[in-house]
C-alpha cells in the first residue's frame, strides 16, 4: 500500500537530492532480477537513510536485512572515515548483487557483508553500532532489538522499517497473521522501552526511529 498519493511522492522526490548512477543502477538491476523489488527502500527512504546517517557520523552501522544492498549503499553514505557497515541477509543470491555494487562504491572498503541468519550473527558482533537499521524478517523484529540495546551507547539511533505493514496495523486483524501481530508488539514493547526516545514516521511503509538515551 502507498500512504501517499503518487502525485505527493513524486513531487517529493523532485525537490529531493536525487539517487547518485550508482543507486539508480542498482535499482533498476533489482527491479530486473529480483521477484520482490518493492523490498528495496528506494529514492525517499533511501534519502531519509542517508541524511540521517550523516547526522549521526556513525563509527559502526549495522543492518539486518541487505537484500541487493541499496539502504546499505545509503547508509554508508555518513559513516567516518574510519568507520564500517556491517549488513547481514540469509539470502546468498541477492547478496551477490549487493556485494557487486557495494565493490563499485567509494565506501567499498567500509562495508562487511555477512550471510547467514542475524539471530545467530548479531550475538557474535563486538563492535558497538551508533546506528542500526532493522529491515529482516519481520517476526524476529523484538528478538533484534532484545540482541542490541544492550550493545548500544547513548545517542545511538535504531531504525526499524515496515511498522505499519501496508496500514495492517490499524485494522481488524486476521487470527493467522503472525507477522502484523510480531510487528505491533515489537512497535509497543520497543517505542516504550525506557532506554529509547521513540518517533513514528509515516514514511513509506512505516518507519519506526528511536533514539537510544
Ligand atoms: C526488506 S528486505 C531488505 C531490504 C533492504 N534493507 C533495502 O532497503 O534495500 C529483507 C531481507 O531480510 C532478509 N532476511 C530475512 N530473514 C533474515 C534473517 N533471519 N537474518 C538475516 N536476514 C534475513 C531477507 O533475505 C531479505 O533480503
């Protein structure tokens, strides 16, 4: 579902600092190759992903969930110089494509591509993120947030996409949808927990951002 009205979005995205060829690219492979390129962030969100990681200056991001690399690509955008990216996906035929691109980018040498499941990755992982970007599978979305807030310091920010599930979060739901019911648990548990400062962004599918106090 589309919140806003395509006539909105695209004026939006007019008057946004475009995708750079890289981006635009990778787009378009996605879209080409893959079976669901919606779940790509695309142009807005990925803007949203880039200027929120250069006002964050982060030293170590983390992503769960990569798919063919593009909020990777965006987020990477505002890592230091020193800094690293750190994306894991199951999925070892859409991580191909990510690790194509991310080898043409200028923060080539920046980025780690893990594959293999997150639940078991992230409890391995020493670093401290000062940005995590949730957008796996949507079920696991509290164990996720569970396994990081105690890695995180003050002032870390964690973005979690798709929380409001195509507006399935405000209607009657279904008795068998496991993952609306994930999702709006993992909404209440997560904007309340008392180390994070929570804002809900109506943006594309949902974004939930909460800064870590
Ligand atoms: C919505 S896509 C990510 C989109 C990507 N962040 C972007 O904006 O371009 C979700 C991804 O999560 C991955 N995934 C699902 N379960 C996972 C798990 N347990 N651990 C790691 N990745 C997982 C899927 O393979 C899929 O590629």
């Amino acid at each position: 579902m589309d919140f806003l009205p395509k006539e909105i979005e695209s004026y939006s995205s007019q008057f946004s600092e475009q995708e750079n060829a890289l981006l635009n690219e990778l787009s378009r492979e996605t879209h080409l190759r893959t079976t669901m390129p919606r779940m790509l962030s695309g142009h807005l969100q990925g803007r949203l992903l880039s200027l929120l990681s250069k006002m964050q200056q982060p030293q170590c991001i983390l992503e769960i969930g990569t798919f063919t690399g593009y909020s990777a690509l965006c987020l990477a955008e505002g890592l230091t110089t020193t800094g690293k990216l750190i994306t894991i996906d199951t999925n070892d035929e859409t991580m191909v494509i990510a690790k194509k691109y991310f080898a043409m980018s200028p923060h080539a040498g920046q980025i780690e591509a893990i594959t293999g499941d997150a639940r078991e990755i992230i409890p391995k992982l020493e670093q401290t993120p000062d940005l995590v970007f949730i957008d796996a599978d949507k079920g696991n979305y509290l164990n996720y947030f569970n396994l990081i807030i105690g890695k995180m310091n003050s002032g870390g920010i964690i973005i979690a996409d798709n929380v409001l599930w195509s507006g399935k979060v405000v209607a009657p739901v279904k008795e068998n949808d496991h993952e609306t019911k994930a999702l709006m648990n993992f909404t209440a548990v997560a904007s309340s927990h008392p180390r994070v400062t929570p804002l809900l962004l109506p943006i594309r599918d949902g974004l939930l951002i909460l800064r870590v106090i």
